[in-house]
C-alpha cells in the first residue's frame, strides 16, 4: 500500500492511497457467511419502504406549496433546517432503492425511486443506480469507481478554506463527476426519469409559483453541503486511518438516513436493507468491534477541513484488473 501522504509532517496527500489487494467486504462477506449461515435470513425487501417514502415525499410537497409565498430568509431557514433533512432521506432512499430493497422485482424499485426523486427537484434517481452499482462490485478501482474525487478536484483543494467551498458544493461534484469522468448513454428509464420530474417542477411553478421549486432545490443543495446528514459522503471512504478503506457511523442520524451509517455492514451485505443491517454487528460483533468508526457525522466534516493531512486525495485506490488480450 502506498500513497503521497506524509502524515507525521503534516502535509497533505499529493496522491491517493494505492492498494494492491481486492477490496474487503467481498472476502468478509464470504467469511462471515460461513461463519454465521443465519444471516442470509436478513436479505429481501422492507416491507415498510414504500409507505415511509410516500409519507416523506408528500409532507415535503405540501411544505413545498405551503411556502410559495414566504420571504427568501424563511425560505432558505426551512430548507436547511427542515426541507434538506426530508431531501437527504429521500436521496437515501433512492439509496436503498439502487439495492432492489423495496420490492423484489427491479422496475418497481426504479418507479418508487422516480416517485422519491419528486422532491429533489433534479433527475437523478435511474443515473445513480447506475453508477453507485460499480461503486460496490469495483470499490477504488481507478476510472470506475466514480465515488472517488477527481484528480482536478483534489489539485484545486489545497488548505482548509478550499475543503470548506468543497463541502458546500460537494453534491456538485457528487452528481457532475461521472458526467463528465465515465458518462453512460441515457436510456428509457433515464427519459422516463426526466420527463416525470420536468412535469413535476413545471406544475409546481405554474400553480404555486417559483418560490415552491426553489424551496425544493435549496433543500438538496444544503442537505448536501454544510450540514450533518452530508458528513455520510466523507466518512464512509475517506481514509483517516491508512489501514481502513470503510467506515460505519452508529449515531442517532441513521433513523433518519436509512441507516446508510452501517456502511462497512452494507457494503458487506448489500442485499440487505438498512434497517437490518445493526442484525448484521449483532450476530457478528467480532468483525466490526475493532474496526473505526464514528458517532458524529459534523464531526467528521470538521475533522475533514482542519485535520490538514486529510483532503481529496485520501481514498483508497486500486488499478482496473487488466483485461485478458
């Protein structure tokens, strides 16, 4: 394992972590399988995802309209204090929904993730899946694994005011970066996705007016910048500690986040849904016990911008397997 870092002098990373070995979760998922057979009993849909969903979508809708003529101050208050915790649970859910957890068969999975999409403002729900797949079955492979920050973006992050403009646009990033890195030809479903959500935004505006979609808008772009449900996107794979590649966050904000926190039991199990996965821990203690993990995600962002050894750079990485000739 190699990276640019030269921690004990406090410089920040010039290049990624390299790691020469396969990812964990498929070697641990195998291990703990044979280990524990029982846990196989937790995989399959929540039953409860399409009613908490419906439930989140509409309140967030009806604030929508409830706002349409408020000031620009309480609109931008309601948003990052209310409106971005329901649009950061909705983009989890979609999470969930990349996983074929709601229903057992794929494209009602991709219909509820579409019908979740609503309150984002923005299509993104059939894209996501797309790419967050070969997030799991290609972990830190280089070029593929469109989690991992830009070369461009880890040169331009150099000290802890640029981290900070970083952070608040991170849901930038997140969503342009495959775009422009790996983009993927749309299809019917990403059409579908667009239409239904263009539809959506024009009847918003044209019965309750600009202020309902902007309060929408501010909702995703704050919930996915400075705030604490957004710390998911650093603690998961940003590597604070050279041996780990995964972290898991057992804080109170998974009851809101689809458990996403339970990460390194996600990625481990990714077939099962996010409110089983603290089964997984339980029936298996001693391969997370010892591993890092967090209890604040604003902790973590903090950490992120004044911990000057940390930045873009630090994530794992490892070279795309070579294709047989």
């Amino acid at each position: 394992m190699g990276a640019g870092l030269e921690a004990d002098e406090g410089v920040m990373a010039t290049d990624f972590f390299w790691s020469y070995t396969d990812e964990p979760h498929a070697s641990r998922r195998r291990e703990i399988l044979s280990k524990y057979p029982q846990i196989k009993e937790l995989f399959g849909p929540d039953p409860w995802a399409f009613i908490k969903i419906a439930m989140v979508v509409s309140l967030q809708l009806w604030t929508a309209t409830f706002l349409r003529d408020a000031s620009w101050l309480k609109l931008l208050t309601v948003a990052y204090f209310f409106g971005s915790f329901l649009n950061h649970n909705l983009f989890l859910a979609i999470h969930e929904l990349s996983h074929n957890l709601a229903f057992t068969t794929p494209s009602l999975n991709r219909w509820l993730g579409i019908f979740a999409n609503l309150p984002i403002g923005v299509p993104m729900s059939i894209t996501f899946q797309k790419y967050h797949l070969e997030h799991h079955r290609f972990q830190g492979v280089d070029g593929i694994d469109m989690d991992i920050p830009s070369q461009a973006e880890a040169h331009a992050v150099k000290n802890a005011i640029s981290k900070s403009v970083w952070v608040v646009l991170q849901l930038f990033f997140y969503a342009l970066r495959p775009l422009f890195l790996k983009p993927k030809p749309p299809g019917l479903w990403e059409f579908t996705n667009l239409a239904i959500q263009v539809a959506l935004d024009a009847s918003l505006v044209y019965f309750y007016g600009w202020k309902s979609l902007a309060y929408l808008i501010l909702s995703t772009f704050v919930g996915g910048g400075m705030h604490p449900m957004a710390g998911h996107f650093i603690s998961e794979h940003y590597v604070f500690n050279p041996e780990q590649e995964t972290y898991s966050y057992y804080g109170p904000l998974n009851l809101m986040t689809w458990h996403v926190g339970y990460h390194n039991e996600h990625h481990d199990f990714p077939r099962i849904p996010g409110t089983r996965l603290h089964k997984v821990k339980e029936i298996a203690p001693e391969y997370y016990d010892n591993l890092k993990s967090y209890r604040s995600w604003s902790q973590v962002i903090y950490m992120y911008i004044m911990d000057q050894t940390v930045g873009p750079f630090s994530r794992m990485k490892r070279k795309a397997p070579k294709k047989d000739s």
